[in-house]
C-alpha cells in the first residue's frame, strides 16, 4: 500500500550535527557552562539526540538535551509527541510559533539539590523537537530564565532542522524568528 501524497513525510533525518550546531548563546542567562556533550539516539525514531552537560557558577550540575526525530509518517509522529507529554512535569502551556503543535513544561524537586525543570516539545508533520534543561542548585532557577533558555534552542534548532530535513516535495512551515 502507498501513502498519498499528502500522507508522505515532510521530513527527513539527514545530516546534520546538534553537537556542534546547537545555538548555546542563551546558557548566559543562567551563566551555564558546557563541561561536555555527547550524542545519543533519540528515544524514538530517525534522528539525533545531544546531551550537554554543564555546570552552573556554584559548581551545581545541569543538563541540556536537544533530541531531533523524524518519524515514518504523521501518525508516529504524533504518538511520539504524545508520549513526550508523561511524567510529573506541570504543563506550563502552548508555545505559539514552533512546528504545528508546542507545548511546554516545568518541574521543581528537592532531591538533595534544588532542581529547576523546562521542557518544549514540538511536532510539525512527521517531525518531533524536544529541548529539556535541567539546572542544580541551591535555590530554583527562575522559570524565565530556563524558560528563556529553552525557547532560544527550540527556536534555533527548529528553524535549523526545517531548512536542513525538509523533504523536496514538503513545502517549509513557517519559522519563529531567532531569539
């Protein structure tokens, strides 16, 4: 059986570096500093994933995942966004300007350390974004910064992303400007 042209995926997981391309400018907000990255899979489908690892100014760990999937069809796409959504992060609400759909998340928990949680994920097509920081400490980080911080990467990667995986015959969804 053969998908419409309409079914056909709008993206493709080509190649493309989130290690070395990821626009890390916003870590100064935090006055975060990479220690190391390293590449993984992402958890599902075609892609790449990136783990930063950081350090605040007190020496407190933090993490950076940027995790870009292309999924068979629109329909996996959907249930890996979908999936995206579990856990006990708090939705924070829709983020306008991102892929089709976006939605973002924040968490504090005092396991020891006092840790500040934010999280965006976004699906456009066949196409999944998610972009999760994590930041120690001895107080929370404030929501608008890691907010702040992980709008600028979604931002930036997916503007990256949609210009470099974009299939020939997928039109370009519309870009949110760079922050």
């Amino acid at each position: 059986m053969t998908q419409s042209p309409a079914a056909q995926p709008r993206y493709t997981a080509g190649i493309y570096d989130l290690c070395t391309k990821t626009n890390l400018a916003s870590l100064t907000l935090l006055e975060l500093t990479v220690k190391s990255t390293r590449r993984e899979a992402p958890y599902n489908g075609k892609g790449q994933a990136c783990v930063f690892e950081l350090t605040t100014p007190t020496g407190h760990p933090a993490t950076l995942r940027v995790e870009a999937a292309v999924a068979d069809n629109d329909t996996q796409a959907e249930q890996i966004y979908r999936a995206q959504r579990t856990g006990r992060m708090q939705f924070e609400g829709a983020v306008a300007g991102i892929g089709q759909i976006a939605e973002a998340f924040t968490l504090e928990s005092e396991p020891g350390v006092k840790y500040s949680e934010y999280k965006i994920h976004a699906r456009d097509a066949n196409f999944v974004l998610e972009v999760w920081l994590t930041v120690g400490g001895t107080t929370f980080a404030p929501t608008s910064h890691t907010g702040g911080i992980v709008r600028h990467v979604s931002d930036n990667t997916y503007k990256d992303l949609c210009l470099a995986w974009q299939t020939p015959d997928g039109s370009a969804p519309p870009l949110s400007p760079s922050r």
